[in-house]
C-alpha cells in the first residue's frame, strides 16, 4: 500500500458533490469503412474480456488507520472491468447536441471511492456515422498530462494497426519485457501536451513557489516583485492585476451538475485573421473568446463595465525536471465593443504579461505565478467565492497538439475535446488545443451559473467572422 503524496491527496480532500475534482476527454471517431452494424458491441466485448490491467488502473483510494488517516492506494482484487469501460447509445438521430448532454452529465456525477477511479465510456448511434468515447479520470490518480500520455497509447498514426490495446493494459508487446506489475510505456509525444491544462498548469505553479520558499527560507521575499508588478501595472491599462478582476455571474458558487459544449473551427481560418493583423494564434483565439463572453453576457444583461479578465496557463521553458508551466492575466477586452480595437487591446495585454515574467528571474516568476493561481485553492471552499473580488473570471488554456490524423482501431480520430474542472468563483473554463486541421474547443461550466452554455459556441462563430472582417480590412 503506497501513501498518496499531499498534492495528490488534495484533490480528494477537497472534493464534494458541488465540487467534483475529475477531467475528462470526448473523442468523436469516424466508424471505419468496412465497419459492421455491430462494430462497437464487438469492440467492447473485446475490451472487457482482457482482464490484464495495469497497476495504475487497478488500484483504489483508501483511508484507514493502518495509513494514520492519510490516503493511500491500494490494488483493488475485484477490479469489474465492465463497470469501468461501457457502452451506451444515442437516442435517434444521435445529434451531437445530444452527445455533449450525455457527456455534460457523465461529467457531472462523481467517481465512485470504492472502485479505481477512472471510467471509460463508449457511445454508439452518433450521427454522421459516427461513435465516441468519454474517458474520465480523478486528478488525484493522475494529472492530465499522465491522463494525456496513457490515452495516447490507444490512438495510432497508421490506419492499418488494429492491434494497438486500451490505455488501461498492459501492452502485450511488452509483457515478455517487463512484469506484470509495471505500467507499461511508450516514447510519448505531442498529444501530452493537451493534458497541460489548467489544473497541470496550477499544479506546477504550486510546485514552483514551493521550490522557491524552501530555496530563500521565506515567503517574504515575493512581496517585492508583487509590488513592483503592480506599480507597473498601474501604468498600463490593460495590463491585468491579480484579485482586480470585476465580479461577474461566472464568479459565483456552483453547483455539482455540469453543461459541456464543444465545437471545431479550421485553423486555416485563424491563421489567416493571425497572418493578417500582426498578431498570434493565440492572440485570435482569446478574441474569438473574448467576442463570444461579451455576446453572451450583453444578452443575460450580465456584462461588467469593466473588462473581464483571462487567467492563461503559460509555458516557461523546458529545465532538466522538464517542461515548466507558469500563470498570466490577460485582460479580455470585453468592455470594448469594436473587434479591431479589441484585439489590440487583447494583444498589448498579453505582450505585457509575457514580457513581464521573461524580464524576471525564477524565484520572481514563481511569485506571479503564485499570485494568478492563488483563486484556484481558493475555489475550493465552499462560499468563499461570493464574499472575496475574484482574482480573475476564467481560465482561457490554448495548447498545441498533434498535427497528424489518428486512429483507433481503424477508426479516424476526428475531434478531441478537453473537459476541464468548474471550481467556485469559476464557473466556466474554456480550453482550447490544435488537432490536425482544426482547432478544438471545449467549455466546460456550470449547468445552473451558466446557463444555455452551447449558444457561446454560435458567439464564437461570429466572434471569428467579426475578425476576419477586420482582417480584410487590414488587408485592404
């Protein structure tokens, strides 16, 4: 029985019904030509009937008095496979306004602490001719860039392997190689960059500043770069603070039930607006977010004077303990009704964040980080979101992914969407990633603080052909 380490552990301490602390991932697969009516059944029965799984999967969170009340994990000997990995069906036509209400309460409902906590669930009836796998798992069992890494063991770049096993076993190629009791890996690749989202990013600031007070002996020393950011913020406008946030209706207690809404644009798209303005992919997608929220809020008669604000998880470089994740505030813009002038706005504000922290040494890097990240502990308790200024009023993720088509058995991998972790104080999270020729995005919120959610993805078509409007004008 291993003891789980105290980070970990906080992810089950801090759970309850309205905060479930689980992300998740919906796959969208073209069925494979050649596939029979009963291709899915067919797969499932064939996933549930290899009971070789690995240790990572086959374990469960518990607490007893042999662990002095800390949790711990332990190998679960009636592991239920079927229980783990389903299949369910669509009701006709299996539109997908049906499938993201499925997996909106799939997301919503908590993993059970007796069995491992992860689900995989299979969904059949898709229109299109289409089917689509939810895969869940709690952040105390693995972080999302683990999630990210096991999942991509199950996808493949060629068509033609159909031998490729499920994420949860262990790969028969490597049995002969390795016991039984080891995960078994691969050589990853950029398909774990989709799981540095959010909660990773928090993650990893944590680690950072924990580094850093054990490094000088003393918290203190932040408060000198806090301060110095602050005067510098103060003279720029649209350079965001931490806690200054306005308050808006995405900076409210939740609730347990979810609403997940997901949509694909070609990144040629973007790329053009980019190409055209001077400006970055990631610039346009924070306007695209930014036109939307506003659009949104406008119609609930729920937008702020002042400009919302985007927490952005942000990479920081590559060390020999690997890739470092920090945290910015962007202001939004949303308080500016013209898209050009907007997206300007949007691009200054990033600049000065990002020049900020690559001014600044680690140990200062690691004090503004903590500082964005700090609301996200916070979050966590319930109530405490209505009585305190919301440090920010979502967290925007934009992460590069594959560039190549993938499969899973012989079935074409056509959309990948982050489902992310609402938290009090923040009731909406918007992650984005590349995938092939697309750009995916996922919103995550929830079902009561943001109602309606699905119409921000109609928002965010208009927001990109307001851009590109402004695009041709730029050009012209």
């Amino acid at each position: 029985m291993g003891v789980m380490s105290f980070r970990d552990s906080m992810f089950l301490l801090a759970e309850s019904r309205e905060h479930p602390t689980h992300v998740g991932s919906l796959l969208l697969f073209d069925r494979p030509e050649d596939a029979g009516p009963d291709f899915l059944s067919d797969l499932h029965r064939r996933l549930v009937s290899d009971r070789t799984v690995a240790p990572l999967f086959a374990r469960r969170a518990v607490r007893t008095v042999g662990t002095l009340g800390q949790w711990a994990w332990e190998p679960d000997e009636d592991l239920d496979l079927e229980y783990h990995v389903r299949l369910s069906a669509l009701p006709r036509p299996g539109r997908i306004r049906e499938l993201l209400e499925l997996v909106s309460r799939l997301h919503g409902t908590l993993l059970d602490r007796h069995r491992p906590l992860w689900e995989f669930h299979l969904i059949e009836g898709v229109e299109g001719d289409r089917f689509a796998a939810y895969f869940k798992f709690h952040h105390a069992m693995m972080d999302g860039v683990t999630g990210a890494r096991h999942l991509q063991k199950t996808l493949s770049t060629d068509p033609e392997d159909l031998d490729t096993p499920p994420f949860w076993q262990v790969d028969p190629r490597s049995r002969k190689k390795k016991p039984s009791t080891e995960v078994a890996t691969r050589e990853t690749g950029v398909l774990e960059r989709v799981g540095s989202a959010v909660t990773e990013s928090a993650r990893t600031v944590a680690s950072a500043v924990a580094d850093t007070v054990r490094t000088t002996n003393s918290a203190l020393g932040v408060a000198p770069v806090l301060a110095n950011a602050f005067y510098e913020g103060l003279a720029h406008r649209d350079t965001a603070l931490p806690f200054e946030a306005p308050h808006s209706m995405l900076n409210v207690p939740i609730t347990g039930a979810r609403r997940f809404a997901a949509e694909s644009w070609p990144i040629k798209r973007i790329q053009r607006v980019r190409e055209r303005t001077g400006s970055t992919v990631n610039d346009i997608v924070l306007a695209m977010c930014s036109g939307a929220l506003r659009r949104y809020m406008l119609e609930l008669d729920e937008l702020p004077d002042r400009s919302l604000v985007a927490a952005l998880p942000v990479s920081l470089g590559t060390t020999g303990s690997g890739n470092q994740l920090g945290a910015i505030l962007v202001t939004l813009a949303t308080d500016e009704p013209d898209p050009g002038v907007r997206l300007e706005r949007i691009k200054a504000s990033t600049k000065a964040a990002k020049g900020n922290l690559d001014q600044r040494d680690p140990m200062a890097v690691a004090a503004l980080s903590l500082a964005v990240a700090a609301p996200l502990p916070l979050g966590t308790v319930p109530g405490l979101s209505s009585v305190i200024n919301p440090g920010f009023n979502l967290i925007i993720s934009n992460v590069p992914g594959p560039k190549d088509p993938l499969y899973w058995v012989g079935a074409k991998l056509s959309g990948l969407y982050p489902v992310s972790i609402p938290l009090d104080g923040q009731a909406l999270n918007m992650t984005v990633f590349s995938y092939a020729d697309n750009m995916e995005f996922g919103l995550t919120g929830d079902r009561r603080a943001v109602p309606r959610l699905q119409k921000l993805l109609t928002y965010l078509e208009e927001s990109l052909v307001e851009l590109e409007d402004v695009a041709d004008a730029a050009d012209g």
